[in-house]
C-alpha cells in the first residue's frame, strides 16, 4: 500500500535508515513539555536545546536542522536542502506530462466512474475494516514489543503513533526517514529508552519484512504456472544445505569453510558506518528478551499486517466482479510493492504502485476497466483515507503548528472520534485491549 511497513511505517518500517546514538549512559525519562497534551502523557519541549529527546536524534537528510549543515561544517547547498522534493515532483510531473503519450491505453475515466460506482457495497465495507485491520495489527506489534522491553503504552497512542508515522513516511520528502525519527521521538516522549525505542523500530522492521517474504512465497508456491522454478530454488537451497551440515561438523573443514565470511563480517563490523547499526543491534538483543508466546503473537501479528492488507484489494477486485483467485491477487500486490520500492521518490509509489497493480490484474485475467477500478477503490482506502487519519494522528499528538487553545481542543476532538473508530477495529485483531487515557492525557 506504499506505506512504512516497507515501511515501518509499516512498510518494512525503517531497519536501517539513521544510527541512532545509544551511547548514553544514563538517559532521563521523557522529559515533560509545554501545553496541553491530546493523546500522549506530558512530554518534551519542542525539539532544541536542553531536550534530551531530541538531542540524542540522528541527523537526517530532509529534517531541517539536521540538514543544515554537512558533516564538514560548511553550509550545505540549496541543491542539497531541496534535492529530494525537487527530485520527487520533477518524477511526479514527468509521469503527468507523459499521459497524454499513453492516454489511448488507458480506460475511459467515464467507464471507469461507471464501475466503480456500481461496486458492491458489502465488499466496500470489507475493504475498509480489512485495512483498518491491517493497520491495527502494526499498531499492535509495535505495542507489544514495547511491553516486552518493559513499557506499557495505551493502545490508542499506539494507533495515533502508527498512523501518523506512516502519513509522515507516505507524503514527505525522505518520509520514511523522517518516520523513522518521528517514531523514535514518540516513543522516547512515551517513556521508552533510546535503547528501547531503537530496539522496538529495528525488531519491528525485521519481524514484518519476514513475514512478507513468507507470505511472498507461499504465493509464489500457490501459482501453478510459478511452482516448478521455485520448487526447484528451494529444493537447490535444501540440498546444498544437506551436504554442508556433515561438512561443517568436521573442525578443519569448518575453520576453511568460515573464513572468508568471518573475514568479511570483521571488515563489516568496522566500516564506520556499519558499525553504528551492529552495536544498536546487540543492544537491541538486550533489551528485548521475547518469549516463546511472545514470538508466536509477534509472528501472528506480522502476518495479519500483510495478510488484511493483501485481502483488501481482493475485496476491492471482488467488489467490481473481478474473479482472480486469491493467490493471483496476492501476486499482484507484491509486484505493486516491487514498483512502488523501485520508484522511492514517488511519494506513497503513485502511479507506480497502480500502474503494477492494475497491469498485474489484467494479467491474471481480469479486463483493464474493471481492474483499474479495483485498484483505485483499494488505493482510495489503503493510502488516501490512511494519510488523511494519520495527519488527523498527527495533529491530535500535538506535533501541528502553535495553534489557539480553541483550535487546539476542536482538532484534539476530532482526532479523538477518528482515532476511536479506527481503534474500534482492533476487534478484529487478537492480543490485548484497548486502555482508556489517563485523565491528564485527556486535558486539552
């Protein structure tokens, strides 16, 4: 959906975007800040001096301050403040002017309108709650993975925390940098260590990116047509590992075997801009000490994030008469995701993600009207309606502007009621409820 989790946001959220310093001794708690709080305990002042939340931030490119000057000290250019949003609406612009080459191709935006709006109400409603679902499901994964390192955080704050990092990651430019920065902030102001707060984003990354590939492939298990090269792969895979499992028992042959990988990982390890993300991995092995049951509900839960995903195009399909069967879909998806990861600068992959999907559709069977109908009945929940909640997030974490007390306590409320509704489908969703706010964090 073009989100985090490739993201964390959720898009394969952020493993490996900024060292954070975790070189901190002894790091205070989340510092109170100034203001009335919406969904949050009290927290830090604004991000500059004297806060020890911002002040342990990585610098990022496209983060203001943090851009400002390079690593030498001298001024960084105009070229390198603006690069990155010149470079993404000159992509943007170029994919405008070039449809007038391929309009021919291209539905009539007529038929187009004609089917989407005669979709099946019913499975309209099963587009919104699956993606909601998925929504919750990365909410909820973060959420128990700071229970796990010893932070309780309300459930609500969790969805507020998920949906606006994935807004953030989705429309700016390097989001998910900023996301990822974003995210760690709110965790810190949350009460969580920098130690925790990192652990949380990379375990977080990794866990999901793991599930999509398994999901990948038992997808691309389930096509007949794909079946037999990928059987061969893994069966290829299987059998060299057979023959090295005797071979490595033997101490000599072990030794000769590993060296050049040790080697390398050495060499790695040292690389001064390697090693910062290996000393926050330990670290982060420290932190979090998942069990068994632990493991099992982050697996679940990584797998639901994917899977409610994937099951809102197929509602989508279903709800304009598309009959794909359902790992046709699913392949679909993830050559969407592909383009969209080809094409970073686009924001949220626009076009690229559509453009892949619909094609991939057509392919699978479905005729070109009907299916670029689907793919825009699912991008208009899964990444329109997505960012509009998380700027609603957003603002509602009192990140927005200095505004008046007045118009402070009407976006707060509106914030509430969306993020009440959308915490609602968490029903759907196992492990854990939803925690009422503190009355202080209710103040506005």
């Amino acid at each position: 959906m073009g989100d985090t989790r490739t993201t964390p946001s959720r898009t394969l959220s952020g493993p490996s975007h900024v060292p954070f310093d975790l070189g901190v001794p002894a790091e205070p708690s989340a510092p109170a800040r100034g203001g009335p709080s919406v969904l949050a305990e009290p927290s830090a002042p604004a991000r500059g001096a004297g806060d020890p939340v911002a002040d342990d931030l990585p610098d990022i490119p496209g983060l203001g301050a943090a851009e400002a000057e390079p690593s030498d000290g001298a001024p960084a250019s105009w070229w390198r403040r603006r690069r990155g949003l010149i470079l993404q609406w000159g992509m943007v612009l170029a994919a405008v002017a070039s449809l007038p080459l391929v309009w021919d191709r291209l539905p009539h935006p007529a038929m187009l309108w004609s089917t989407a709006s005669r979709a099946e109400p019913i499975w309209l409603v099963v587009v919104v709650a699956a993606e909601a679902a998925s929504m919750a499901s990365f909410a909820r994964l973060q959420r128990r993975l700071l229970r796990i390192g010893g932070l309780r955080m309300s459930l609500r704050r969790a969805f507020a925390i998920t949906y606006a990092g994935n807004a953030l990651s989705t429309t700016l430019p390097a989001g998910p940098a900023v996301s990822v920065v974003y995210t760690y902030q709110q965790f810190r102001r949350g009460g969580a260590s920098g130690r925790l707060a990192t652990a949380v984003i990379l375990a977080g990354g990794v866990i999901t990116t793991a599930a999509y590939t398994v999901i990948g492939m038992l997808a691309v298990m389930a096509d007949a047509r794909a079946r037999g090269p990928a059987l061969a792969a893994m069966g290829f895979l299987l059998v060299l590992a057979a023959l090295l499992v005797p071979v490595l028992r033997v101490p000599r042959a072990r030794a000769v075997l590993t060296a050049p990988p040790r080697r390398l990982w050495r060499a790695a390890m040292d690389h001064r801009r390697i090693a910062p993300y290996a000393a926050r991995l330990r670290e982060g092995r420290d932190v979090l000490r998942p069990t068994r049951r632990d493991w099992g509900v982050l697996a679940v839960l990584a797998t639901l994030n994917w899977v409610f995903d994937i099951m809102a195009l197929l509602a989508a399909s279903r709800a304009v008469g598309i009959e794909v069967d359902p790992s046709g879909v699913t392949l679909a998806y993830f050559a969407a995701q592909a383009a969209g990861s080809a094409l970073p600068l686009l924001p949220g992959g626009i076009g690229a993600i559509e453009s892949s999907m619909a094609a991939s559709l057509v392919a699978f069977g479905a005729t070109l009207t009907p299916a670029a109908a689907a793919v825009g009945l699912y991008r208009l929940v899964s990444y329109w309606a997505v960012v509009l909640v998380g700027w609603i997030a957003w603002f509602a974490l009192h990140e927005g502007p200095r505004v008046s007390a007045r118009t402070r306590r009407r976006l707060a409320a509106t914030g509430h009621a969306v993020l009440n509704g959308f915490t609602s489908a968490a029903c759907l969703t196992p492990y854990g409820s939803a925690h009422t706010l503190p009355a202080e964090a209710r103040r506005s």
